[in-house]
C-alpha cells in the first residue's frame, strides 16, 4: 500500500515514508470511527479512500487540501452508510 500511495502522492523517495505511513494508518482510524469495518486495502473504494485521506494531509502548502478533505469526508460517509462495509464483524 505504501507504494501505491507515494505514486498518488508522486513521491519517489523513501524521505517521506514514515509520515506516509502515519496517515495511511489515520486514514485507516478515520473509517473506523465512522463505522467502515471491513478495510479490506485490496477494495478500490477503501483504497481510493485512503489516498485521499493522504494527498489532503501531505504536505503543508496544498492548494487542494481542502477539496480532497471534502471528498475523504464524502467517500467516508458513503462508505459509512453501505452495509457491505459498516456491518459487525
């Protein structure tokens, strides 16, 4: 994962990998605490979910910070709301 993440990110050194890593696993929190149980990193809405999480915290002077914020927070509240990804397991 941490891989695909610094493509999207467009990073290629390893300089960055433990803040990268740090927001993959805050991410991964974020739906938790919304009520996503299955992060299953192989589904593309979750993984898709993460890299947004990622480019709208990476970084300090992001233009975009903001719009990507606001589509983690959408995605999030999809993903919530779905019972293939908020039931009990």
């Amino acid at each position: 994962m941490l891989e695909s993440i610094k493509t999207a990110l467009r990073i290629s050194s390893i300089d960055f990998d433990s803040e990268i890593i740090e927001l993959i696993d805050a991410a991964k929190i974020e739906l938790k605490i919304s009520g996503v149980n299955k992060i299953d990193e192989t589904d593309p809405l979750i993984m898709r979910a993460i890299i947004i999480y990622c480019k709208a915290n990476f970084g300090y002077d992001n233009p975009d910070a903001k719009r990507f914020s606001e589509s983690f927070d959408n995605l999030r509240q999809h993903l919530s709301s779905s019972s293939d990804y908020n039931e009990v397991i």
